[in-house]
C-alpha cells in the first residue's frame, strides 16, 4: 500500500464519514422526543420527576398523594408528551424484592392498565432516599427543609430517573 493510496483513502473515508454524520444528526434534530416520568411510588406519597424534551437532564416536578397520583397522570399526558414511565423498583443487597415491593408492582399492573399506550421501565431504587437526603444536605438546605418528607420524595424520582437515563445511555455507548 502507497503513502498516495492511503492519504486518498483517508481523506475518501473522512468525506463519508462527515456526510454519515450531518445526514444521520440532521435526523435525530427532526424527531421530537417526549419526556419521561420518573415515579418514586410509596403508600403514602409519590415522587415525581420528569425529563426535559430533549431527555437530557431529570427534574423534580411535584410530589402526590398516592391516592392522586393516577388523576395528575391522566392530567400530565393530556399536556405533554410522555416516551415513558420509570418507576423505581424497591429492592434489597441481594437483588431479590423488599417487602414494598408488592405495592409497587401493584402500581405498576395499575400504570399499565390506565395508560396502555405508555410504555414502563423498572429500575433499581435502592440507597435514592439516603442520596436524595445528602443531596439536599449538599444542597445547603436548613434542618426544617430536610425534614420535608415529599421533598425528599421528589428528589429520590429524580435521582431514579436520572440514573435511568444515564444507565441506558451507558448501553446506547457500549454497542457502538
């Protein structure tokens, strides 16, 4: 193989390339993504969080009653589009379920049945509450804020839909 040869092919494939990629980002800008709805399900609240437009970045929306959380669903999808629900699944060390868990799945044969159209991801849920209190901690909040549980609540849904989309994006990196 020539010094000739390979610069050509080098500059050919560079060519390529740069067209493959400005056809293939030009794509992507025209697909509109919908948020996802990260769920942090517990018997007396529920902690929500939602991504921007562009699924980039998670932040904390509201915290519900768990006996409203359907109704500000139903109200939510009416206003944006939602790709998905991530709802943080409770487990222990050894992966098996809590002892929450069942009233988590419960909710969830509930999400699926009210909203069929929506896909449900699962992910693990495990140490959100104790890093969503250092968050805030982090964050400088007072005592009297810190002991605001639906707070805490809020920012655990964001915590698990953050770890949710940098997970997947994670596996997105690994096959190329």
């Amino acid at each position: 193989i020539t010094k000739s040869f390979f610069s050509t092919f080098l500059a050919q494939f560079c060519l390529w390339f740069q067209k493959f990629i400005c056809v293939n980002f030009a794509a992507l800008k025209t697909v509109k993504l919908g948020r996802l709805v990260g769920i942090d399900y517990g018997q007396k609240r529920v902690g929500i969080a939602v991504t921007d437009p562009d699924q980039i970045i998670a932040n904390g929306l509201t915290t519900v009653g768990s006996h409203e959380v359907f109704i500000f669903l139903k109200d939510y999808l009416l206003k944006e589009k939602v790709d998905g629900f991530v709802v943080g699944f409770p487990r222990q060390m050894d992966h098996s379920p809590s002892e929450s868990a069942q009233f988590v799945t419960a909710f969830i044969t509930g999400l699926k049945r009210k909203f069929p159209e929506v896909p449900v991801f699962e992910t693990d849920e495990r140490f959100t509450s104790k890093m969503a209190f250092q968050t805030m901690i982090d964050g400088g909040l007072k005592k009297k804020d810190r002991q605001n549980k639906g707070l805490v609540d809020k920012v655990s849904a964001t915590i698990i839909l953050q770890s949710y989309m940098e997970e997947r994006r994670n596996k997105e990196f690994m096959l190329w």
